[in-house]
C-alpha cells in the first residue's frame, strides 16, 4: 500500500467527517463511523475487515469511557443540586474579597467543572457574577471570563470530565497522569486566560447585566463547605495516590501488599467514582432532605447528556482503530519523525484544526486522538502520553466561534454582541489554548 492511498485515505477521511457535519449537519456519532468506513475502503481493508475494526475500536474504548463518564455524571448532577457549586463560589468570594473577585471566580471555574459539565457549571454560577457587576457597576467581564476560563481549563484538560477522559483511553495515557498534567498545564492558562486578560479586556468593553436576564435571589438551604470540598477531591486524590504508588518513584520501596490492593481498587477511577458517588448519595442527598425518588430522578436526568458523549466516544474509538489497521498510523509517524515535541505539536494542530472548523471541543479532542494514537503506541502509559492528553486539549479550546454553541452560550448571558463576543470569548479561548501548549512543551522539556 502506497504513501499517496493512505493520505489519500485520511485527507478524504477527513474532509468527509467535517463535510458530514457542517454542511449535511449529520450527528457527530455517525459522521465518524461513516468517515472510519470511507478510510478503510480508501486505504483498501476488506468490508470484513472495516467492520471488525470498528467494533473492536468501540469495544475496547467504551469499557473504561462509558463507566467513568456515567458515574462522573451522577456524581455532578448530585453536587448541581444540592447546591454545592454555589457553596464554593460564594465561600471563595467571602475569602478573596469583592477586589479580587476576578481570582475568587476563576478559582472557583476551576474546582467546580471537575464534577460538573461546561455549561450546567456556568449557567449555575452566572448569578453570582450578576450580584458582582451590579454591586461594583464594572464590566461583567471583569468577573465572568475568569469564571469561564476556569469552567473551560478543567472541562478540557482534567479527569473526570469526558473530553480528557476520552482522549486519555484512545491513545493509552494514565489517568492519574493526565490529572497531574492537567493541574499543573491548567494553572497558567487559568491565569492568562482569566484575571489577567479579563482586567485588560474589561476597560475596553463595559457590559452589564442583560435587561432580558432574571434573577433568582431565592436561598437556598445549602451543604457544608467542608462536605463539599472532601467530596469533590476525594475521588481524586485517590487515583493520583494510586498513580503515584505504581510508579516508578515507588519502585524501590516496600509497600505493604494489603495497600497497594486496596488501592489497586478504591485508587482506580471506577473505584474512587463509585465511593465519591455514594458519598454524595448521602452527605449531599440524604442529609440534604432529598428523598431517594427525588435523587433516582437527578441521577436519571444527568445520564442523557452522558450517553451522547459516550457513543460519540466509542465512534472515536472505531476511528482510530481503523486508522491503526490500514497503517496510516506507521506513515504520519514516519513522516513527522521521532522528535516528542513534533508530536505534541502535530497533535496540538490536528485538534485545533478540526475545533476550528466544526466546532465542538469533544469532536475535536476524539477525532485528533484518534490520528495521534499511533505515534504513541511505544510510550503507553507514560507522562508524555498524558502531555499528548493535555496537547490536543488546548488545541479543542482554540479559538471557539459562531460554529460553538458555547459562544452563543456567553453571547446570550452576557448580552454582548458577536463582535464583542469575538474580541472576548474567542481571544479568551485563544490564550489558553496557546498558553496550554507552552505548557506542554515546557513539561515536556523539564520532566521526560
């Protein structure tokens, strides 16, 4: 098989995959199953060979995907209601003070999208940055881009939010690490990405809050914050114990084995999700007043979206299987050379590319993975697998426009108009897809 059949079959792919979605308007699930079928045929796999390919892609993606995204899920939807997101929020306020509120809310973006999805989080918090405009007459700007930045470092770059998650089991990277990675990428995004561009942007567009905007001033009765914090980083810390007593700074030291198994299973993100979900069960369910039928119709609820993402998921996994198969992965490997940082930057590339051009950060973070999974075959399981995860998670940040439904989010809530929106929003998610890839290289550089 020639070079030139498999660029052909993945320029083709590709350009399919963008075509059925933007133009024919096809659901992303579809669109990628077909595109999977359209580059084995190119590339000249066998009909029975395409199909097995995809269902061992699905297969051995959705194993992990579909229980980490389900329980991340019941586990957000639960904290949504009962109020623990506004807890942090406003203790992170009372903490900061109303100076530097723009610090209290990009803290409080970064903490509260680890259990809760990108826009069930901001439509959430959206009323506090109200209060805050209409009590210092500022721009909403100042106070509601450093929330978004945070909202969108952690819904991109750390476990367990689907999107790193994903990435994470198509090309084979540690969860633990991708956590780590995601923290320590995540942190200078937030700050560029958020006070520090909101201050500068804020003096040149004043908005406030729309007149179309209701807000709802109703307390609450609310959890304790302590409850709140444990709950959320409890599941968290255990896998980031478990990653680091399996890894090689450990290697040489005795750890007792009743430990290390006990760990091998509360450590693990089925483990760790299961006990954070019971938790919440309890401490912010029951003990909240929620009764048992009220909390079996949240966690219902919060399933729906979590489907969507998993399907869209396993087709990325069919994808990338395919890819795999006909050996395009070998080719893009060949041709890009051996160099980490090529790597880091084809993959930062790929994913900005297709973000771009249809949209959605998800599609753009599976799609990518699916082409940089090859070239990471013989580091499996590595910190630089995890660098990958956090590389093709700032490029799906980049540059969010009219094709992202979260910029109609930000258009609607703040009342800006689209060019407002574009010199705010979009150069917001700009500096951090930039900043994250700086990141990753200087990661890369300093640890592997």
């Amino acid at each position: 098989m020639t070079e030139i059949t498999l660029l052909l079959a993945i320029g083709s792919g590709i350009i399919l995959l963008l075509f059925l979605i933007l133009k024919l308007k096809i659901q992303a699930f579809l669109a990628l199953l077909i595109s999977a079928i359209w580059v084995g045929l190119v590339a000249g796999m066998s009909p029975t060979n395409i199909i097995n390919s995809i269902s061992s892609g699905m297969g051995s993606t959705l194993g992990f995907v579909a229980t980490v995204v389900g329980l991340g899920a019941l586990f957000g939807a639960i904290l949504e209601s009962s109020g623990g997101s506004q807890v942090i929020s406003n203790y992170l306020l009372k903490k900061f003070g109303e100076h530097n509120a723009p610090w209290a809310m990009v803290l409080a973006g970064f903490v509260i999208a680890i259990p809760v999805f990108f826009d069930v989080a901001f439509i959430i918090l959206v009323p506090v940055i109200y209060a805050l405009q209409k009590s210092t007459g500022k721009s909403l700007l100042l106070y509601g881009l450093p929330l978004l930045a945070g909202l969108a470092i952690t819904h991109s770059f750390i476990p367990p939010t689907p999107g790193p998650v994903a990435v994470a089991e198509i090309i084979e990277a540690n969860l633990g690490m991708v956590i780590l990675a995601g923290f320590l990428a995540g942190i200078p995004c937030a700050i560029f990405g958020g006070p520090v561009f909101a201050r500068w942007i804020s003096k040149r567009i004043h908005v406030e809050v729309p007149t179309y905007i209701e807000i709802n001033e109703e307390a609450n009765k609310f959890p304790p914050l302590s409850t709140v914090f444990i709950i959320i980083f409890f599941p968290i810390l255990l896998i980031l114990a478990n990653t680091f007593l399996s890894s090689p700074l450990f290697s040489e030291v005795e750890v007792p084995t009743s430990l290390t198994s006990t760990l091998d299973l509360v450590g693990h993100p089925f483990g760790a999700l299961i006990l954070a979900n019971l938790l919440a069960w309890y401490f912010l369910g029951i003990r909240q007043g929620f009764t048992q039928d009220e909390l079996l119709k949240i966690s219902g609820k919060s399933l729906a979206p979590a489907g969507i993402i998993i399907l869209l998921t396993g087709a990325g996994g069919a994808f990338k299987q395919v890819l795999i198969d006909t050996g395009i992965g070998n080719m893009i490997a060949s041709s890009i050379g051996s160099s980490t940082s090529s790597i880091l930057l084809f993959a930062f590339a790929i994913s900005g590319a297709v973000r771009i051009l249809q949209g959605s950060a998800t599609v753009a973070m599976i799609t990518s993975a699916g082409v940089v999974a090859p070239l990471l075959a013989a580091t499996s399981g590595s910190f630089f697998n995890a660098l990958a995860v956090i590389a093709i998670a700032s490029g799906a940040t980049l540059m969010s426009h009219v094709n992202d439904s979260g910029f109609w989010l930000v258009n609607r809530y703040f009342g800006l108009t689209e060019k407002e929106t574009l010199k705010s929003w979009t150069v917001m998610t700009s500096i951090i897809a930039l900043t994250g890839l700086l990141s990753t290289l200087l990661l890369q550089f300093l640890f592997t």
